[in-house]
C-alpha cells in the first residue's frame, strides 16, 4: 500500500485505489502541517499584527511628524493641549506662591485646582495613537486575527505541501526528468520566501505609502483592518509568485522551449518586461527603480544557471556518448535516420524537419 512516507519508484505499479490512498495520505500530513502552523501563529498573534502592522505605522509616523493626515492633526491637537495645561499650571503656581498678591484666602483656593490639573495632565497620552488600522464590526477583531494566522500559517506550512505534491509527482516522472525536477522543486520555497521578504521590506511600504497619501487632503483616511489584511497578504503573495521567473525560465530552457542564447539576445525585452511589471505596482519613481533592479537580476540568474545546467548536460552526453563508441565494435554501422534521436520540444513547436534541415 503507498503511504506518504514511502516513496514510490517510477517502476512501481500501483492500483487505482493505491492512488488515492496515496493521496489521502498527503493531504492529511499536508493538512495537519497547516493546523500545526496555524496553532503557532494563532498563538503568537499579536507578534505577527505588529509585524503587518509595522508599514502602516511607520507611514503614520511620517505624517505626525509632518502634521499631515487623521492622525497627525490629532497629534498636533493634543501637543497643542498639552502646552496648554502645562502653561496654565505654571501660571497658576506662580499665583499661588506666597508674595503674589493675592490674599491668604484666594491662594488656598487655588492649591486644589493646581492639584486636579496636574492629574488630568498626567491622564493626557504622550505618544500619538491611532496608528493601527481600525476595525468597524463587533467581531471584526477576531474574523481578523483568524485570517492572518492562516496567511502565515499556509506561509509556513508551504514547504510541507510542496514536498508532499513533488512525492505524489515524483513516481510519474522517469530517472533523468526526475533531475531535471528536482532543482526547480526545490528552488521554489526558497524563491517564495525571498519574495515575500522583498514585498515586506519594499513593495509593500511603498504602496501604503502611495495609496494613504493619494488625495488625501480629500479624505479622512481610516484604514480598515480586514481590508489592509487583505491587501498586504495580496501584495506579499504577488511578489512571492513574481520571484518564481528563475523556475519559470529554467523549466522552459530544459525543455527546449527557448535557449540561453536566444534569452542573452532579448535582454532589451526584459528590461522592459521588468519595468512593466514594477509600474503595475504602486509606488513612485525611486520604488519603480527599485522593484525593477530585482527582476532583472533574477533574470540574469536564470541566464547563468540555465547555461550551466546546460553545459553540465552536454558534457554528460559526450562522456557518454565517447564510452558507448570505445565499448563497440569498429565495424559497427552508423546509426541510421529512423534511429536518431526523438525531437526536441522546441522541433516541434518550430515545426522543424530534420530530412529537409539535412
């Protein structure tokens, strides 16, 4: 019976209901990794709020230091009070103090009142608040929470799952697919993560950035939780996805869809493409400079690992190819048109004849 833990060779004939018992298999250790990540980020909740919450604050703090914005006018209106009570509470010690002027009588009467203020500006917030995204419904705060601990979790939980769907694929593909799939496999929670990272720290900074000051004099701008949520865990997906080009590329070069050397030639294009795909996402122009540098160097990297795997293979092929001519025989014929090798992908796409091409 195949389980998830047994791997499956590519000669291994199973049934049907092998499949699926397989499968069943996977699915119930790929879902128990995502409760167990859940659990953690369910616990740790608040560490991961403050981590979203983090871009939003610091543009909040950009605009109280400005003065600009919801927050930034109540910052301004509470400094102003703050001034206020305190100015107020000089005054009224001065009065108080014996050789102002003021009879015996009226100074006590002042003593208390200096007291009382002193306690309500003690009450008065330093710090500005107000720069977390609020919430509008009665069970918003916990529909909230519950929905960024799955985005982390399945974050988490991804290289399980990915692992677990390479082991269900891994029986259909044959010993040299199998090395073709392995690197490309492998590479994709790492490019995942690294895209993540690069949304955090860049991509999305920018956008709460652009989209909390577009028009904003127009507006009293409240950010909504689940919607802010949402849009970060969009945006970190995006770039989690965008960061696959690397596998992308070399799964089309090994299949022969398009060659090292026809990519080196269209550099132009990808600049291109790049600066396409960075002004699709908000920012303004020092952020567009920024997420395209990225792209294109991840570009660069498919480029040279592409033709290194190539050269790998090619060198393969002529070691192998030099021991099969020293074990046969001189005599040997040559190889005969019907016994050439199969065409590639890229021959038949191109529609290539090789009886016309000779």
């Amino acid at each position: 019976m195949a389980t998830a833990i047994r791997t499956i060779s590519h000669e291994d004939r199973l049934s049907l209901v092998d499949h699926l018992d397989e499968l069943r298999a996977r699915l119930i250790v790929s879902a128990v990794a995502l409760a167990v990540a859940f659990g953690v980020c369910l616990w740790q909740n608040h560490t991961l709020l403050e981590v979203i919450n983090e871009p939003l604050k610091s543009q909040t703090r950009k605009q109280v230091a400005s003065g600009h914005g919801t927050v930034g006018q109540a910052v301004l209106a509470q400094q102003g009070v703050l001034r206020i009570a305190e100015h107020t509470q000089d005054a009224l010690g001065v009065l108080a103090a014996p050789g102002s002027g003021l009879s015996p009588q009226a100074r006590a009467r002042l003593a208390p009142l200096i007291v009382s203020l002193k306690g309500d500006v003690g009450k008065i917030p330093r710090s500005p608040q107000g720069d977390n995204p609020v919430t509008l419904g009665v069970g918003e705060p916990f529909t909230t929470t519950i929905s960024v601990a799955l985005y982390f979790a399945f974050i988490l939980a991804l290289p399980v799952i990915l692992f677990e769907l390479y082991g269900f694929v891994l029986p259909a593909l044959k010993p040299h697919e199998r090395r073709v799939a392995m690197p490309l496999v492998t590479a994709i929670p790492f490019l995942f993560t690294a895209g993540v990272l690069f949304g955090y720290f860049v991509v999305l900074p920018a956008a709460v950035h652009f989209f909390v000051n577009f028009n904003s004099s127009e507006f009293n701008v409240l950010v909504q939780a689940s919607q802010f949520y949402s849009f970060a865990a969009t945006v970190l997906l995006a770039m989690g996805l965008v960061f696959q080009v690397p596998v992308a590329i070399l799964a089309a070069t090994r299949v022969g869809l398009v060659t090292p050397r026809q990519l080196r030639h269209n550099r132009r294009y990808a600049i291109v493409a790049c600066a396409a795909v960075a002004a699709f996402l908000p920012g303004d122009l020092v952020t567009l400079a920024l997420e395209t540098v990225p792209l294109y160097v991840l570009y660069e990297v498919s480029i040279l690992v592409a033709s290194l795997v190539g050269r790998s293979d090619d060198g393969r092929g002529d070691g192998a190819v030099t021991g099969t001519q020293g074990a046969g025989s001189p005599e040997d014929p040559a190889p005969s048109r019907d016994q050439a090798a199969e065409p590639t992908v890229r021959d038949i796409i191109d529609h290539v004849d090789r009886e016309l091409s000779d």
